[in-house]
C-alpha cells in the first residue's frame, strides 16, 4: 500500500481526492456476484496470487471465481474439489484440466502431475505412505503452479528408514523440503535431523483409530524435537506449496 | 482357581463346606486395614507380584500396605511416590530405600539405579531424552525387581538417529524392548523397523505445548506404522516391566 | 545392515565401492509404480512380512502392491479393505480370496476363517462381545497368516463373567492372549487379573454415545489397574497379530 | 407448590393480594449475606435437604450459609472442603465436626467416618482401590447424613476380582450400591452383572496419564454393557449419596 | 451362584464333582453360533434380562440372537437397529414387529409405541424437544418391556418452562422419572429441583455445532447442581429403562 | 407472568379459581400432536417469536409444527432443513417458499435471498468467505423475519483486509452487526476493533483439518482480545439474528 | 479513520505529506516502554476505552501501562489481577483501590464492589451461584467503569427457581442481562425462556470434575434452545460488561 | 553421511574397518553421564548446533550438558529454565548469563535481551501482546545465538490494527517474520495477508478459559485462510528463530 507516494500526488494536484480513495478502496478487489470477492492484487501484496480454494461452494460460486480471474488474464488453481464440483467445472470450462486424485482443477496453467516424477527439485516433496499421495500431489502441483520446479518422492516412511536414504542427495540440493505424512508423522522429525534444509510438514488424514483424521501426525509434527520444522494445517499440500514460494522468493 | 481339585477334596470328604467356601473366598487376600486390601496371591495367579501404587495413598495407608505384603514375606516395591511420600516411608521403615529420581521405594529388593547402567540385557530399556529418564529408570529398576536382567541406554532419540546405531546388537541380543520417549514419541516406530525384538513403547509427559503431557507421544505410537509395537500408560515404567516379565516368562 | 561384513568386503577389494554404495541403498526395496515402494527385506529385518494397508489407496496402487509382493514369491495379506476394493482386488487377482467380514484379502495364504473356530492355540483371541467380531477375525487371520496356531471365542464380555470362565484352561495354555473390546473395555483388564499371560488388548470402535468409536475402550485399556496389558491402536487387529508374531518367536 | 390451595384462600378473601403474592414469591428462601442465598424448603420440595457446596466459597460466605441453615434449625453438611477451609469452619463452629480426609464439616448431625466400617447397608458403598477413599467416604457420610443406613468396603477393584466375592450377600441384602472407581472404572459393569441392585456409579479423579482426573473411568461407566448402572459427575460421592436418598424413599 | 448348595450337595453325594464342575461353567449360556453367546439366566441373575444389542452386528448374527432367545422361550427384545436390520428382521420373523422410528424390534411382546401415549405412569418419560423423540421412544418401549407401567410427555423443554407445570402432579405419582433432552440439557437439573422423585437422565444427539452429537447435554447433566440426578450413555433410552426396572422393584 | 393482575381478578371475584388456574397452567402452549409441543406465546415472553427448529424432525412432526403455528395466524420460519425435508414442506404446503441454499422454509412471509443484496442495514451481516454464505443468508433471513432492516457483504475475510474498508461507513450505520467466519475466525475481533457496534459472532463449520466443523472459529472468537465480541454456536445464524432482534427493541 | 477528510488536507495544501503519513501512523498510540503499547484512541474507535489485561504482565509492564493511561488523563481499570500483582499495584499507586475478590485494580474510577448491591439497573447481574460471585463482581465493576447503572443479584440457580422470581420485573426493568453460571450453566437458557431482554451469557469456571473449568457451562450456553443468548469467554466478566456497554449505547 | 568418500577410504587401504565402523557409529556423539548423550555434529549435518533443551532435567543433567558442549568449544544456549534451574546453572557457570524473563540461560554467547530492542532485521520477531514478551524474547535472542540479525516489536495486536502500519516497511526489509500471539492467535493470519515474507506463526499460552494454554491460538494458526504460514509448537520461541535460521541460510 504505496500510501506515501499516493498521498505525494494527491499532494501535487495529480491526483483528486474522490480518485485516491476509490483507489485505496476498490481497486484490489473484484465482486463476482454470488458472494465472491475476488482479491487480484494478492499476487503484488504477498507473492502468492489467489487461489480458489473449493471446499464447500456452490457450482455457481466456483463458476463466478473460475471466470473472474480468467477475466484478469490470470491463470487459474483450484483446490479441494469434490468429483461433482470437478466434472462440473469442466464442463464449464472444457479447455481446463481436472486432476481427480489431488481434487485440483486447472485453467491456463500447464501441471504435469502423472508419474513418473522427478526426484529433485527446488521444492522437494517427500511422502510417507502411498495413501499420502493425494496431498502430496496438491503440494507438488502447488509448487509447480507458482513457478517452483518441484520435485516428488514416495513411499518413504520411518516403518523402512532404509527407503529414504538414497534420496538425501536430492535433500541436499533442494532448497525447501515438504514433508508428507499420516499416522504418527515422525518422518519430518527423521528428516529434519539429517539435513540442513528447512522443512515443511503437512499432517495428512490417512489412518484409522488413534490417528484421529490427521490430529496425531499433526500433533507429532509440532511436538518435534528436531529444529527446523514447521506445519501446517492437515492435509493443506496447497499451503506448504505457499510456504515454499515464499521460501524460494527470499533474496539472499 | 484350582476349582477342580478343590471339589475332589469336598466329594472325598477331605474337606469340609465351609472350611472350602472359607479357602474359595477368604484365602488369597488380607485386609490390612484404613481400606487396604492385599492381594498376596496375586503372583501365583498372574505371574506379577503385587506391587503398591503409591500415588494418592495417606501415610497410614502406605505403611499398612508395605507391612502387610512384608508380613507375607515379600520384597517390597512401591511406585509413584511424591518425595514426601518417599521420606514418610523412609522414616517408618529404615532398612528400605527410597530412589527419589524414579519416585520408588523398595524394601528386601536389592535393585541397582545408579550410573553407569549396563547396556544390554533380557530387557533393554532405550530412552529418547535424558529428560525422559525417571520413567525410564522406574521400568528398569521394576524389571530388575521382577527377576530379569535389565540394562538402560538414555537420550537416542530420532532427531539424532545415528546415536542409535551402536545400540543395534544390543537390542537384537534382548528379548524385549522398553523404548521410552515424549515429545513426539517417534523412537518406537523407528526401533521397530530396525530390529525383530518385540517393542513395548511408554510414552512421556515430557514436552511442553502440544505434548499435551504425553497424549501426543501415546497417540503417536498407537498410531505407528511399523508392526510389533504395543503401548502402555504414559509414564507407566512398571507397566512395561510387568508386561516384559510376562513376555520373558513365555515357555518357547 | 551388516555394515561389518560389508566393509570387510570392500576392504578386501571383494566388493566395489559403487557396488556397496547400491546394495546399501538400494537393495532392500522395490518402487513398483504409482508411488507404492515395497520393503521386500522387512521380513528379515523385523520379524514380520511387508503387509498391505489397504485403507485409501487407489485400485491402481493395491494392484501394484500386490503384484510387487507377489513377483517376489511372497504370500500376500491386505487388510482394511472396503467392500469396492476387495471385489476390485477379486476381479484383479481372481485366485485370491475376499474375506469382507475382516476387511481382508489374501494370495498365497491358506487362511480359515469361517466358523465354528478353534478355541485354543498358541495366540488365543477373546471377543468380548458379537459386535465385535470384524476385529477379532482380522488377529485371528494375521496371526496364521505370521505362521502361529491361532483360536477365538467370542462374546465373553464383562456383563456375564461366568461365560469366561469355560475358557480360562485355554488362556492358561496359550502363549500371548489378544483380547478384543469396545465399549467401556474392560476385558483385557478382568483377564489379565486372572491369568499369567500377556495380554495384547484391543479396543473396538464398537459402541455409540460415549464410546467415541473406541476411544474409551482404549483409554480404559490403558488406565488398566491389572499389570501385564499393552495395547494397540483402535480396531488393530493387525497390529495385535503383529506382536503376537514377535512374543512367540522369542527365544527362551 | 399447592397454587390451588392458596387461590382458594384468595379467593375467599382469606389471603390478601399483596400476601399472596409475597408468599409466591420470598417465602421458601432467605438471603444470607455475601452473596448467599439458602434453599431452606428444598427438602420439601426434592426430598434432599440443601449441603453447602465449598469449592470455592469464601470464608465469610460459608459462614453465613452454616449460620444461615442452623438458624433455620438444620442439621449442617458442608462438601469438597480444602483443608484450610475445614479449619476456618473449625475455627468458627467449634462444635462442628471436620473429616479432612473426606473434606466434609458436619454440625448437628452424628456421623461416624472411623474404621473398621460395617461392611452392609440399606446403601452400600464399594471402592474399587484404597485411593478412592476419601470419594467414598463422602459418599457413606453423606449417605448417613441423609439418614439411610450405610456400609462400606474398601479395595476390592477387577484386578483381584476374588476380592469382591465375599460381599455378594451383602450386595443382595443393600436396596443400592454405590460403585467408586477410577482408572479404567470397570468395576461398576461388573457389579452389574452379578446382582439385581441398581449400581450408581461414581467416577474417581484416582490415576494418572490417560485416566485423565477421572474422565476414563467416567466414560467407561457410561459405556457399560451391563444393564442397571446411572453415573454421576467425577468425585461426586454426595450426588450418589443423593441418588440413593431418593431411590430408598421410593413408596413400593 | 449359590456356591454354599452345590458345595452341599458335592459333599453328599448327591453331586458329582464333574457334575458340578459343569453346573459351574456351562449352565447360564449357550452358544449360538456366528459368535454369538446368550446368556439366559441374565433375568435372574440381575433382574434385567438379556436384550439384544443390535448396532453393528450382521443379519446372520441378529438371526441367532432372535432365535437363541425365542427358543429359551423369552420375548426379545432388539434395539440400536438401522433400517436395514429391522427390514432383515422382520423378513425374518414376521410375526416380530419393527418400531422404526425407535430402532426397535419385538417378538412376542406386545408393546404400545403409537400415540397418544398415556401422560402418566411407574416409569415417567419427559422428552425435552420434539426431536429426541426417538430416544424417549426407545426408554418408554423398553419399560413396557420391563413391566413397568410407563407414561411419555414430550416437547416440554427448558426454554418454555410453562409447558412442563401441569405435568408436575404426574411427576409425584411416578416412581421414577427419565429425563431426555440434547442441546443444552438442562431438563433434569429442572425437573430435579422441583420434584422429590429419583431423575435417570438421558442426553440425546439431537442438535448441531457445539452440541457435539450429545457430548454437551451428557456433560451439563454430569455437572448439574440439582442433587438426586444419575446419568446414562447419550441416546441410551434401553439403559435408562433397565435402570428404572431395577429402580422400581425395590423392596421397600 | 402479570400474577398480581390475575390474582386481583381473583380476589374480585371476576375470574374463578379453577379458570385461573388453568390460564397459569394451559393457556399459553398447545400440543398438536406427535409430540409437537406449540409455544404460541412466545413471542410476548420473549421478544421472539416461535421458529421451528427441523434438524431431526420426522415429516409429520414438521408437518404438524408448521399447520400448528398456521393456524394460530402466524407466519412460519423452518432452520436447518435438509434438502428432504425442504421438498417435503414444500409438497405439503405448495405456498411457501423454501430457500435451500439456506436450509429454510417459510409460509406467510416475504423473504427475500436473492442476490445483489443491499450492503446496509440495521443489522448488517459481514461474511469472511464465500463459502459462509449459507449461514450468512440463515442470519440475514431471519432478520428479516423479525422485522429487522438487513443487510449482507459477503468475502471479506482477513487475508484480505482492504475487502472489508469499502463497508466501514455501513458498519458505523448499523445498529448491530452480524460477523460470520468459518477457518480461522479473526473477522469478528479485527470488526471489533474497528467500529464502536456490538459484534454477535457466528462461527461457521467452513474448513477442513483442524478448523474441526467450526470448533476452531468458535474458540478464536471467544478468546478474541477485542472487547465488544459476543457468540453464538456453530452455524447458528438464526441464534444471531434472535439476539440482534433483542438488541434492537432495546429501548433508550 | 476520517481518510477522506485527511485527504481534503492534503489536496488543500493544508496538511503535508509527511505529516498526513504520521498522523496516519503514529497518532493513536504510544509505546510505554518494556513492550507495551497503548491505544489512547481506542474508546473513540470502538466505543470502550483500553483496559489493561493484567494476568501475565510484569510488575514493571504493569507500572508502564498503569502510568502511561493515567498520563493520558484517562481513569485506570486493570483486570485478572493474581493478589500478587494487585499489591505490587496498590504500593506502586497508593491512591489507586485494589478489589481482590474481583481481581481488580481501578485508578481515578469510583466503583463501590461492597455489598448490599442494589438489585436492578440499566445493566443487571444475576449470577446463578454464591461460588460465581467473583466473575459477577467483575462485570458489575466494569459495567460501572463503562458509565452504566449497574445491578447484582446473587445466588439464583436452577436447583431453587423460585429464587430467581422475585427478580423478574427488574429483568423487565433492565436493558440488558448478564447471566452468570458454573457447572451446568443452564441459567441463561431459562431467562432467556422467560424475558423478552438480551442475554449475555458468562460461563464460570466453578465447579469439579466434568466442569472442566468452564467448558461445560460455556457448551451448554452455546447450545442453548432459547433464542437471544449469546456467550463471552469463561470467567469474562469483563468482556460481557464491555458488550453490555455497546448494547446501552444503541442509538434508537 | 558422506558413505561414498569414507566406503573410498576403506577400498583404498587408507582407513581399517574397524575404524571406518568405529568413526560411522561413535563420532559424532559423546556420552556426558547422567544419560546425557551431546550431538556435537548437529551444527554440520542440520544447520542447527545443539541447544540443550532444559525442561525437566535434573541439575546434574544440565551441569553435564553444558560442560560437555563447553568442552567441544561452542557457546551454550539452554532454554525453558525454570527460575530454579537458572540459578543453579549461574552458580555452576559464574561466567555464564541467566535470562529470567525469557527461561534462558547463555554461556560464551553474547546476547542482548535489555529493550529499546531494535525494530528491524533480518528475522523480524513481532509480539501481539505484551504478555507474549517471554516466548518473543526466546526467539529473538535464538535468532541471535544463530548468528541472525534480529528485531523485535511487541504489542501489536488486531485490537488495534493501525499499531502494525508503522511497522510495514521493517516487514519488507526483513527476510522471514516470527509472528508470536497468544489468545485468538489472529495476528500471523493479518501479517501474512499484508506483507511477501514468509511468517513463522509461535502461538503463546497466553490468556485464559477457551484460551486453553495456547491451543486455540495453535488452531487459529494453522487454520489460516491466508497463504504463506507454517506454526511451530505453543510457546515455542527457539523453534521459530531454528525455522528462520535455516531459512535465512537458503542458497538463492
């Protein structure tokens, strides 16, 4: 918020008064109708631009929300879409791209999310169990969507410590690492301990019982005793992609 | 309850009704008083002695408790103690000893706390902090008082893993481990994926925060995903060393 | 990981240094595609064989699982299964065999689970009530699958004792008791009182209201007064049969 | 509230308005002072007389409400004293009568807390373990006070069951049972599944780590599988003295 | 288990003691197969006979259940049923009844469920919303089951206390009162506070947001400041009514 | 309750005793079956008039409900319906309306939810995300209902301040604002904090992971350190609009 | 934040840049030294003047934050004070007035805390129990601090209705209500049931066992079914004082 | 691990086996006694030196700790102290520096804890509150002991939202932001909204009631709807500034 320098004009008479406060009021934002306000300047404001988060609106909101920001000439990312609301999307909008196991749909952004992946990366994406997977793919995609090459290793839990070690190479050479885990989730603790990277771990709901949808890694993870983690909500790939952009983006 | 052999003796005429209604009922324990009731039996019939938690009991009830069970001619074990419980039981009964560190008093046991610890033995007892050591130390002294060779290795825990290592043939040399931890309580999980001994995991209230006074590390290793791994109360040291003397007790 | 052996290898010229750097590294696993990795040696290294957590994996990952276990000569056991997934793995691997009351699918293991059951052998299940009998199937399963002769007898629950007491000369034969419970569980802690046995117990998510879909049969498992009870995650009658393994394999 | 009755008097010119009102209205209570405000027509109208509830109160508030009852010719019943607040009392009324182990004053009323205690009674109170017992002394106190015959056994929880056997009889000659217990609370289920009594069953705050100040053995009660067991809040041995007062009055 | 008797007629002769040994284990119950255990002499033993606990268990189960219980010439009893269960059962017995809107089936019982229910009764049933009807429905069945004369008033909740004045007179010429209420739950503390008669309170899952599926109506019942109040699990209308049956045949 | 008027007619002999009895007991509710309960009078006590709550409610019990309040000459506002029992309603009563977005049906009032909605009013409700829209359209509606002025904004959460700025003015304008916030729940203190309007605060079950169904936005909003802040259950837009109808007849 | 009017200045020439952007910034508050900062503008801005959180601070941050208030002119009300820190105060502001039952420390304000309280006003005080007192005393003190005429009424809790009637026609009188309740916390719901006035609804952590310090006072107010209830924080007495405040500042 | 260089070493006959074993297991660890087990390679393999945890360690656990750090030549940093703790470690460390405030303790580390703290850095710690000040003063001197330049702000809060602006600009100068708020925890959530810089949420136990010891401030966190937070344990100061050092040391 240029407060300074939008005051200097008004100040030098470039500017009039009803104009600078419409600017300072309206312009970042974009009602859509349906109850959808959409924030294009989120981008310039915190590196990270709008993204649609799905969960719970009605197909005509994530219609108004697709098509706002397409308007903005932005690319689209939408996430935690049930199947309906992903079929529904794409039938709205045919040239867009639904990727079913991580509940993602996308419009002008090209992702590559079919295996196999790449095991290195910018933003490292490792993941505990096979049934991790959907989460860590909506890190990975994440990742790709903000300009990260991104990379993406799984089926590497403490159960067999064994499978991790041929990727701490690629550890080393990332410069973020995600975390992915469900059950107790002490892999971000493992790894934590072996690298130097900061590391982003991400709970996911997989498991049964005790393991309470994700609140047992989740607790497991802050807990931490190795320094140099820190967490996320459950399931929340698309927030640890966030976090690594921001990560990625620090000037040195 | 050998009901069968009882009832031959009653149908022989060797025993009379009520002197075997009286042996049915009354035998196995003994009233001691201010409400405490001794179960002297109890070893014959579970394999584990009567042990008495100390944890909430008055003076009087406390010295009621370790007379009667050395009436009975039983070495003593009580657990739980706070330090002024300790220092009461010292002051009535001299000749035992109170381990503050480990909240224990014994009496006719002759058990070794002090450091250095042995390193191996039939069970193992690993403790992931040196914070974690009380609760660690109240699992080695029980398995001592229980019979078995015990030996205790302290502060391996996961953000370190190589501390672990040398460890290994210890533990492949045991029969049973006692894996100890707080925090996030991910040692057990990973033990369990090193070795083929059978893992008794306590968690601690060590931590601070989302610990939550051991939840998070008891939810952590219920939830774990390496096979082999069962749990008992947090901070319950005995509890381990009651289910390994059971364990080392199997006839092959 | 006879890290010695090997060494002695390479410093005898008798093993390349790329050569020992794979065989550390890469031996003791398979990636089988669609981000599963089998731990083909986990076997040796634990004591108990890689088995397959059904729960949230996609059709495409459990045929991969399968199929890579199975390209390894291995008999194969997936527990929690849906009903979908286990006709999908039926329709995949039509000389497998669905058990839908346990959850379970099997290939290669010859595994009875149809009643009346034996009611002894070396791990014994008790069942405190009808209701939950999915879980008892599913130890009582795995532990023939781990190789053990297994029993069960159901609804034994606390509200009539007596119905225990016919199968307490079994408890007494066994070698490792697993008892299972929802509601307020108080089997495991009943039982332990009146044999010399380890008790593995496991809570259900049996019950409604308060039960909490097991979360108090577990935590009055825990908070057991009876010595000689660990206890696994809720509805883990995997877990339970896993254990059992490791406690009959002990050696004297 | 016979409000038939007291219209008929108005009615008849018998009761003025402004009396009539006044008698709705102010009768059945009296404001003490500092905030007190006894219910001296409560045992009219519930069939318990008002008990001061001490947690909490100030000294100069529980004067007032033990002065305030005694004026009104009561007998006194304070609960859930801290010992300073017993001495206050004592200090005041020192005719009264403090329990500190039970945390009750009493004044007026002729209750007798020592041991040994009469193991049968119209209401008969079981204690799982001997750390239960200053709940359960509340609960045979409060009994006595509200003039049932009581007895009391201590220490006889599901780890030893052969315990409780001998006081079956005296189960079946009690018109209720009271049944302490805290850690895993089983021993209400199982005294439910021998007698015909109703069982109110009173949760302890007695354990440590998952008993959880008593909200194990609490949820575990409410779980029950054995029909005939009511609960009442954790260390609530005057809501269950309460309970039985009400339930003996029953008219057949 | 008359103990003393069978010792009796061992020492006489008149018993022999594999006889008895048998008398002692196998009598009470009997197995019906599919893990199902009846346990006949129940009635006897504690006044309450055995009913069938429906959630959960499979069709083939409830069969044996039904079936078991029919041919020891009981009624039954079945409750917690889905609309499936009772769909099955009745298919299968169709001379049974199902109460859907209860969870309920009968055989040879002849229970009123229809309206208008009698507003009076031994066992009053005092519902607090409309909606917890069901569970009030469950309670009033089940006392007829018992053979108790029941009543049920229901919609008379804490928001507009009015509508529960003309049902006092009813309150004082019940025995006993059971109290169903969610949200809030503050029906029984009311009810308790105006009426000299024993409250069994019932909370129910009725509501949303904080009300926690019953969580919230079964703490406010537990913490309630109105002595003479006992509580049962959330929806346990059968354990409200098991705990009236034993409530009401008190001898006096 | 104006007793001293009645009781004056009373003493004046121009209403009966029994006639003044029943007015007190019977007059201001009336059962209409099915264990439907009608508080006609509600409205004079309260301020509020009766609403039906439908959660739970069988089709009858609806049915009954809305015909009951029909006929005293009320209009009707059914909360929380299903889409079911929406069409149900609507099928029964052809001239209402139902509003599914909302989970609402209403006879005799001219509600309208459609979209532009006005950005004022007296009671102004600011929603933080389009996925609230649906408890902000409860609330809004409901105002209506109640004769309030209303307005809605909707998708103005925090991590987009310069959203909510625009409507500061509308804010100072009300007389009562409703903020809804699901996820975090930060809007109501960040309001709070920037206007001189009380707050009623309606968490919403928006999110997922740990936002736990509105859990976390209730307790963020409860601890909100900005004074001015009140709450009301999950979800419960109705319960919002109910006490901004009291705030609003508050008289200077 | 009159920005349009700031504006108008600087197009005018009449307010420099550099000063439009302090003033912007810097004007509202003022740092005090050792981390605390005060908002001076707060009551113009939100309608209730800063009050100094207590609970936590040092006694030099309390020092600052006292002086810095008093050095604004303004009167001092600091809450949640241990005794402790309200000596500290008392001997640091010997003309300031220290409450300790209510925890508070007032500076310039005349607030008289001593009982008789008159027993209606503009905002009144009802506080179900005499163990709430505290917490009613301190929305009684600050409701006084904010300008209000200010009520109490003490000890009128759902076990004894009646007491609460005498004071209904001063709930008439009131503009607002403060309920305060412990343990099951149902009083709000029944004066809401019977008054047409705004309910703020204070849950106490009075109580034992399930009270859970509070939470269950706070769930059952949440929950309540009677409309115009809404809910502070447990024990936030201060916080229903400040609401009361903005709720009597309504214009008409 | 460099395996590859040290598996060189031995192929090429300059390094024996056993020494190539001996350095793989025991270097980079040393046994200080008392269970204490230093991992003096921390530094090199995470980034992150060793800093002794202090919670619950006895004096002689500390007194090893530090000396064993000390003799491998780094500078100690030792964190949660209790005031205990620190006094004892300043007798055994003269030369060493105690931190009340924060619970730290320093030796051979030059540390400045005393305000005016600077308002910019390259780890930029700001405070929500006042009372927050401890854990804000644990990270910012962490920061420091990890050779960060920090700075640190401190009562912030989104009461008073316009108390940030002034600090927007050292926001942007600084390469990550530690984000410390206890009560609602909203303040990451705003601060990640308005800046590009990654935020490092710390919730603090400040506050009391639903506060819950800083479990709903965690949960606001982590349910943050705005993109770019990761949330380390409550009151976790030192695990934010580890975060933010290896953060810092990322390669651009």
């Amino acid at each position: 918020m240029d407060i300074h320098d939008l005051l200097q004009r008004v100040a030098q008479g470039r500017l009039s008064v009803e104009d600078a406060a419409r600017e300072l009021r309206f312009a970042p934002f974009t009602a859509s109708g349906e109850g959808v306000c959409l924030d294009g300047h989120r981008g310039l404001r915190t590196g990270v631009p709008e993204v649609v988060f799905g969960s719970g609106k009605s197909e005509a909101q994530l219609e108004r929300a697709v098509q706002g920001l397409a308007d903005q000439g932005a690319s689209v990312l939408v996430t935690k879409l049930s199947p309906g609301q992903g079929e529904a999307l794409h039938a709205l909008f045919p040239e867009g791209k639904v990727h079913p196991q991580a509940g993602l749909f996308t419009l002008g952004a090209d992702l590559s999310l079919t295996p196999p992946w790449p095991e290195q990366g910018e933003a490292l994406v490792l993941s505990a169990g096979a049934s991790d997977l959907p989460v860590a793919l909506e890190a990975y995609a994440t990742a790709q969507y903000f300009g990260l090459t991104a990379g993406l290793v799984s089926d590497v839990g403490v159960a067999g410590l064994h499978r991790l070690l041929p990727h701490l190479q690629a550890c080393d050479q990332a410069r973020v690492l995600i975390v992915v885990a469900g059950m107790e989730g002490a892999l971000p603790s493992v790894v934590a301990g072996l690298t130097d990277k900061p590391v982003i771990a991400v709970p996911t709901s997989v498991g049964y019982g005790v393991s309470f949808q994700g609140v047992t890694a989740l607790l497991g993870m802050l807990s931490s005793c190795a320094p140099g983690v820190a967490v996320v909500n459950i399931d929340n790939g698309f927030g640890a992609a966030a976090m690594a952009r921001k990560l990625c983006h620090l000037k040195p």
